[in-house]
C-alpha cells in the first residue's frame, strides 16, 4: 500500500522527534488552535492528558531542536512558526 505524502512526512516528524502518536496528534490538534478540551473530545482522554501530551511533545521537539529556554516560537521542519 502507498503512503501519502502527509502520511509519509508524520511518521518522519514522528521519528524525528521521538513523539508518540498521541503526542504527535495532540500537539498538531493544539497547533490547528483547538484548546485542551477541545483535543480532549477529539481524542477520547481528558482534558489533563490533552495537556500532558502536549507539554510532553513540545518538551521533545524543543530539546531536539535545540530550542533555548523562554524561546516562544520554534519550526517543525519547513512549516511556519508554532506559538505556545
């Protein structure tokens, strides 16, 4: 079976970046503006999870992109910038 390209380019972001599945939709859900409720329905957790996986996902992405302490922005690959 083919894979598209977005499914192709989650699972090197995934890889990348060591984030679980959870974590990987969490943070995109947070990254489209949902709020933690929201991801929460979405994903069938609670609210306090949501927040958990996304925290947890930004934790990663931060050390491996080398983000500095206080830095509000950072880029996954060649998409935009991602405020939290």
């Amino acid at each position: 079976m083919r894979e598209t390209m977005g499914l192709l380019r989650v699972r090197q972001l995934i890889k990348k970046y060591q984030l679980t599945k959870k974590q990987y939709r969490a943070l995109m859900l947070r990254c489209e503006g949902l709020r933690y409720r929201e991801i929460a329905e979405e994903m069938g957790i609670t609210p306090q999870s949501a927040w958990e996986l996304v925290q947890a996902a930004v934790k990663k992405v931060r050390k491996k992109a080398k983000v500095r302490e206080g830095e509000k922005k950072f880029f996954l690959a060649s998409s935009s910038p991602i405020d939290f």
